[in-house]
C-alpha cells in the first residue's frame, strides 16, 4: 500500500475555507498533519493553515467570523493546528502575515474564496462586474503575490487557482464570472513559468461541488452527490511536494479528475505570394480552418507562435508577399525554429568506468556464449575494450537535457522521435575516460508532419577529438512552419545493395533487454512500464532504439572485423519500426569495399527496424600497406599536422587574410579515410582532426593522392574541381585564398 502523503512542517493558506470546497480542503490538510503516538496522547506535529472566511453569503453580502472559527476549531479538536484570519482576500499582506506570525513560514496558498453576481449580459452593472473581479481574480492576486517572496527564499511553493467551467465553456448569465475565472487560469499558467526554477508550482482546477455558490445553480440532490470530499484528494496531490506537475487544469467532481490541455486545427495558410488576402479566400479555406480531423496540441506560447511566424518569413524571403492593409506586418520575424539553428548547449563532462562500458555491452546483447565478447564485459581481460556505439552514450545526455534549454525550442519529450543516428570514432575509446561534450543544433528541418532537429556533439578527451556524434530528432506534429525540408549537414543514410545479403547474423533479446539497457541512462518508461507505454499506443513495453542500435553495429563488428575496435571507424543507422524484448533481430549484410551496409529485421515477423544504415570499417593493416606513406598513415595527415604546427607562429595574420573555416573529407577507395579541420575564422586559427565545430564555409573532398598533388603543384585545383577530382560545396569562391597557404608547404 502506498505511503500517505503528509504535510509535516508545511503552512498552507486557504482562503473561503469557512465552508464547502474550503472548509472540505482545510480540514483534510490538518488530517494529514497530525501524528497519533497513543490513543490516549495525540501529539501535532504539523502547522496546518491559515483559515480564511468573512461568512458572508453567496452574494458576498454580510460579513461573520463565526465560519472561519468554527473550522478552526474542527481542526484544533482533531489534533491540527489552526488560525483564523477575518481579513477579506484583497488584504492580501495581511492575510499572508498572520500565516507568518503565527507559524513562521508559508508553502501552500489555495485561492478559492469566491462569490457569485449572476446576471444576464444585458443586466450587468458595473458593481457586478468589479466585485467578482476584486474577489476571483483580483484576490488571488494579492494573496498570492503576498507569498511569493517567501516562496522564492525558500525554493518551495504550492499554489491553486480556482477556475470553473463556466471560464471554461461559457454560461448563461455569468459573463463576470466566467471572464473572472478565465483570467485566473491565465495568471496560473504565467506564474508556473516564472515559479519552476524556484521550485513553486501552480496549477488550476475547475471543481464541481456542492457549496453556498452552487445552491441555486443545481438541484439539492445534484448538490449533495458533487461532495466537495470528492475534489479534496486532488487539490492535496498537487500541493504536495513529490508532486511534479506544474502550470496544468483539471475538471474535478463526483470522484472523477480530467485534464486539459488546448488543441487546434492544423489550419491554413491563405495567404499567397504577390496576392492580397481577402476575405473570399478566407471562405474558400474556411473547411480546412476548421477541420479538427488533424490537430496540434500546443503547450507553450512559443510553440503557438512560432510556426505561424515561419510561414511568413519563408514567404517574405522567398519574394514578398503583398502588402495587406488589415493586417500587421511580420516580414521581418522568424521562427522559434529557425532561431535555434547554430545555437551551442552547454558543455558538460561524460566520465565512465570499466563498470558502466560493461553495463552497456551487456545492454547491447553481449555475452560469455560468444567467447570473444569476453573483452568487452570482462575488465581483466588482456584486451578489454569498449564496443565503439558506446561513443553514443557518452554523447546522450545533450538530447535528453541540454537540448530543451535552447532558446526557441520548447520540446515535450513525449512527442520526440529519434529518427537516425550517426556515429565516428577518431581513435578507440579508452577503457575509463572523462570526455568534455560540445553540442550544437546544426540544422532545422520542416517535414510537414513534424520537425526535424540536427544535433551534432563532439567528445573530447582532453584536447583530442575523440568521436563525434550526429543525433536527428523528429518532432512529432511542430512541422508546417516553412522551414527547409533537406541540409547538406546531415549525414545521409544509404540503401541497402539490391542483392542478396553476403553473411546475416541473429540474436533473441532477453525479456529482460530493455530494464538491462536503461542502465546506462536511458531511463524513459516507455521502455519498462507498462502503463506509459499504453499510454503511447503500444501493446507492451518497447527495446530502445540505440540497444538495436548497438545489437546490429556488433554484428558488423563480429562479421567483418573479427572483434577489432581499431577497425571501427563509423556507423549510420534510421530507426524504422520498434522492437519488443524478446523478439529475435536478425542482421542483414552487405559488404562493399570497406563500408559494410546492413539493415536489422525482427525474425519473428520480417519488420524492418532499422534501415538505410551503414558501418564504415578502417582498412586491414594489408591495405594500408598499399599506401606510400610512412608508417601506413595518409600522405595527408603530415600537411594537415604541418599547417597546424606553423599556424602557431602566423596565425593572426593568416585569419586577417581568410577569415573562413574550411573542412576536409580526405579519401581513399571512395571512402572517406579522414576529415579535419582547418580554421582560418577564429582565433589564431586551428587545424583539428574531425568535422567542423558549428559550421564549415566550404567542404572540400578529395582523395589522399589527388590531395598531395595539389599541395605539390602538380595539380591545378580549378582542373581538379571541373574534372571531378576535387568536390567543394558552400562559398568555393573562398577557397581560391588556400592555395597559396597549400603551395608553401609543397616540399614536405
């Protein structure tokens, strides 16, 4: 049975707690305030609330302290602690102190107090109107801004704001109240944004109860089954400290909780290019308009605006749209999206052990069964090793975290997919490390239905750049905002050959697979609670993606590599379709040169989970002697550590000159044996082995030989750029001012 949820050393303020909600809410606080040591002894261990009721009636006339007294005192004879505060909601100050003379602190404030003015729009008076206003909203105002201060000192807060369903829906009659408790769910859903760092929450909820208000709006037998008993229970839940949920309303009544949340259509852009907008195309979409039958649920005003806002600036970059004089111009704003796009997370350390690479390649199916996976889950092994998509673990804490922090974009995880994955090693990674991770979003993709995010992150270990990750995240139903559907930054993943596999290898998860993986920090519930993973639309719990991942990349790496991790050099994978543990995934291969393509299948039922994937494999130490370079290293690697090493001494002036980031993908057999860096924009300028941290202005790719030729001279670059020879992509113009730079260094 779960343990009761108690208040212990918690001050809580209700106001209108003379009766009904109030009184019902007031009592249940001090219950669970109280702690019984003996039936004879009953010692308080709890400072309960303040209690807050003038008494008067429903239409705010009269005014009595016997209603707060009498709670007080129901509160007092079952062991809680009480006092009454006999000032009106809009002395706010005053209400507050009495909470903090008498018990010294204030965590939970419960706005309730409420009166009722009904009367037909028509019939409204001015009185009407400003005196529920001063009540519902104004009042909750003052009584909360009294507490807010404390709450800030003390990193806690509980609030409530009483709406209703007439704020909600509307209704006959109450056009103050309605308006009245509206605003109050507005004011709850700021104050939860400007509260969460300070850990005070604020949510809202719309009761259905029987109190002095509801009298005359339901029939006695209505009154007595909607007990406010019954809505209690969730206005404890939400106060009480384990409780996460923050800026959310509920519908409560009769023992039934609802939330809610706003939806709309997915709309339709009327406007057109060098057209005016006019109100016969409005009638024309009006269909589309308002057809529910696809929505989006947005949950902040950012995710509202923002892709409306990038709709009209693709439109204005793309040429303009005609002037309108209704409406406001926006030619000049852009999206959140858009925004986001080169911003930097914060950097943050990755520190492992022999303990936790263990964990994942135990995770990832490794086993005592095969007998050269003993390297990689036992640490006395001569040769232990981390499995290469380990490199991916290191990495993950920028997309589960840091991502969310980045201006413009507000996720909800429960809608991100991760849609691919790609992967280099630049050298083996150590047995133990502390990696420092740089991530940046690289790029934005609008896909209609969604969105995509490029996140590339760079470990280092040290210095050194040890590997390099490229995560692409789908955002389900955030698309539609003008974007751009393709990038050259993104690692594109490769189709299959049409020809039947050379080798398959198979493995059947453990139904233990998925609580085995999240060990190593994946700790979505999808993956292991049954109730959430209902939730989402799937039968059971399902495998993490990155485990068949990590399953498919040791395959490669038993087939074709014989265990090697020195031969591992990148892997690009597109998540396809989910796995359940305990299925069997099967592993299919292609091998083409030193890229060795595979696609994953479920054996039970042929299902593609994932495809167009690829590992790229260092070359056998036969092939590396092939090539004319000492020590079977790339003739390149000395020009690029050469550039690096003079740069030290000339490189202010060097910047001054290029003031460019330049990447190149050196070659060989059609298959990128390096990249590295060179920046002449930043600094005194860098040279460094991996991509570009952000963005390159031009992307040069040749091979190791043709490489070498230029440098030398004995090839002109603009023939190697026509004859295909040399590929650039980005500003080519830029790249005319390396020559020079390659030219010094031609008798290397």
């Amino acid at each position: 049975m779960a343990s009761q949820l108690r208040f212990d050393g918690r001050v809580v303020l209700v106001t209108g707690a003379g009766g009904g909600l109030g009184r019902a809410y007031a009592l249940a606080f001090g219950e669970r305030g109280a702690s019984v040591v003996e039936m004879v002894l009953q010692q308080v261990l709890v400072e309960v609330q303040e209690v807050n009721d003038l008494g008067g009636d429903m239409k705010g006339v009269g005014k009595s302290s016997l209603a707060a007294d009498k709670v007080v005192e129901e509160i007092r004879s079952r062991g809680g602690k009480a006092v009454a505060s006999y000032d009106s909601v809009e002395a706010g100050e005053k209400i507050v102190k009495t909470a903090l003379d008498a018990f010294g602190r204030i965590d939970v404030v419960v706005n309730n107090a409420g009166i009722l003015r009904d009367r037909s729009f028509g019939r409204l008076s001015d009185e009407d109107w400003d005196i529920i206003h001063r009540v519902h909203l104004r009042g909750s105002f003052l009584v909360t801004r009294a507490a807010w201060d404390h709450m800030k000192k003390q990193k806690f807060g509980r609030i409530i704001m009483t709406s209703s369903a007439s704020g909600i829906y509307g209704n006959f009659g109450q056009a103050n109240y309605s308006a009245a408790k509206l605003g109050l769910l507005g004011l709850s859903n700021t104050l939860a944004i400007e509260g969460k760092k300070n850990n005070i929450h604020c949510n809202t909820i719309a009761p259905q109860a029987g109190s002095r208000l509801t009298q005359t709006v339901f029939p006695e037998d209505v009154v007595e089954a909607l007990k406010p008993d019954y809505v209690a229970p969730l206005v404890l839940w939400l106060c009480h400290e384990s409780c996460e949920e923050n800026g959310s309303l509920f519908e409560v009544g009769a023992g039934w909780i609802g939330k809610l949340r706003w939806e709309r259509t997915l709309g339709a852009l009327v406007r057109q290019r060098n057209q005016p907008m006019t109100p016969e195309a409005v009638k024309a979409n009006w269909k589309k308009i308002c057809d529910f039958g696809s929505v989006s649920n947005p949950q902040t005003i950012q995710e509202s605006t923002g892709g409306i806002i990038g709709l009209v600036s693709k439109m204005d970059s793309n040429g303009g749209v005609s002037t309108n004089h209704t409406s406001h111009a926006a030619s000049t704003a852009t999206s959140g999206f858009v925004g986001a796009i080169g911003q930097k997370l914060p950097s943050f350390s990755s520190t492992y052990t022999e303990l936790e690479a263990i964990m994942y390649a135990l995770g990832v199916g490794a086993s005592i069964k095969e007998p050269k996976d003993m390297k990689f889950i036992y640490e006395g092994s001569s040769d232990f090793s981390c499995l290469p998509t380990f490199g991916v673990i290191t990495a993950q804490k920028s997309m589960l975290g840091e991502l969310a922090q980045i201006p413009g974009l507000s996720l909800d995880f429960a809608k991100v997919l991760h849609g691919e994955q790609y992967l280099e090693l630049y050298k083996p990674l150590p047995r133990t490390g502390k990696l420092k991770c740089e991530g940046v979003v690289a790029d934005i993709l609008d896909k209609g239905s969604g969105v995509v995010i490029l996140l590339d992150v760079y470990s280092y270990s040290g210095n050194e750049l040890l590997c390099y990750n490229q995560f692409s995240l789908f955002l389900v139903g955030s698309g539609g905002f003008g974007g751009k559907r393709t990038s050259d930054k993104m690692k594109v993943a490769v189709a299959v050959p049409n020809r039947p596999p050379d080798a398959i290898l198979t493995d059947t998860t453990s139904l233990n697979q998925a609580a085995l993986y999240r060990l190593s920090g994946d700790w979505n519930p999808l993956h292991i609670d049954p109730n959430f993973s209902s939730l989402a639309g799937f039968d059971k719990p399902i495998l993490h993606g990155l485990c068949t991942f990590g399953f498919s990349a040791r395959h490669v790496l038993q087939q074709f590599a014989d265990h090697d991790v020195s031969r591992f050099k990148a892997i690009k994978a597109r998540f396809a379709k989910p796995v359940y543990p305990g299925q069997t995934l099967q592993t299919e291969m292609w091998k083409e040169g030193n890229r060795i393509h595979f696609q994953t299948k479920i054996q039970e039922t042929g299902d593609i989970v994932i495809s167009n994937a690829y590992v790229d494999l260092v070359p056998t130490s036969d092939m590396l002697a092939k090539t004319p370079s000492k020590g079977g290293e790339l003739q390149s690697t000395l020009v690029f550590e050469e550039i690096g090493r003079r740069l030290k001494d000339i490189g202010h002036q060097v910047v001054k000159t290029v003031n460019a980031v330049f990447e190149w993908h050196i070659t060989e057999g059609g298959n990128t044996a390096a990249t590295w860096t060179i920046d002449l924009k930043n600094g005194s300028g860098e040279v460094y082995q991996g991509p570009a941290r952000g963005s390159a202005d031009t992307t040069l790719t040749l091979s190791d030989e043709h490489f070498m030729e230029v440098v030398q001279g004995k090839l002109d670059p603009q023939k190697a750029f026509f004859s295909g020879k040399l590929k650039a992509k980005g500003n080519i113009m830029v790249s005319q001012k390396l020559q020079k730079i390659l030219k010094d260094y031609a008798k290397l």
